[in-house]
C-alpha cells in the first residue's frame, strides 16, 4: 500500500499534464523523469562512472528525447 498510493496520484498528474498542460512543460517533465531514470541504472550497472562522467553521460542519452522535441 506504501507505493501504490504515490502510483494512483502520480498517474493522474500525469494524466493531468498530458492533456490539460502546455506541451512544453510535458516535455520539461519527460525530460526531467528520464534523466532520473538514467541516473539510477547508470548507477546500478556502471559502478565505474563517477561525477562528471555520469552526467556527462546522462545528457548525452537524453539528446534524442530532447531533439524529438
């Protein structure tokens, strides 16, 4: 019951922004959603990168998501 709350009103915040809010936010949040995503499986499989390299990395992955837009 402790992430399924969270998962109920995260889902209708989603919702919400998928169909009331301006595309460039939606965009802004995707972005933001898989940067943080990135981070945890970069951090969980690549125990090598540290810091700089990390984020370097991150951003280079989101440059698609980002030119989609």
């Amino acid at each position: 019951m402790n992430r399924v709350i969270p998962g109920i009103l995260m889902a209708v915040g989603w919702l919400l922004l998928l169909f009331q809010g301006p595309p460039l936010l939606f965009w802004a949040v995707m972005s933001g959603g898989a940067g943080v995503a990135l981070h945890e499986v970069f951090r969980m499989v690549m125990t090598s990168l540290r810091s700089w390299r990390l984020y370097a990395t991150i951003i280079l992955c989101l440059c698609p998501v980002l030119a989609a837009f």
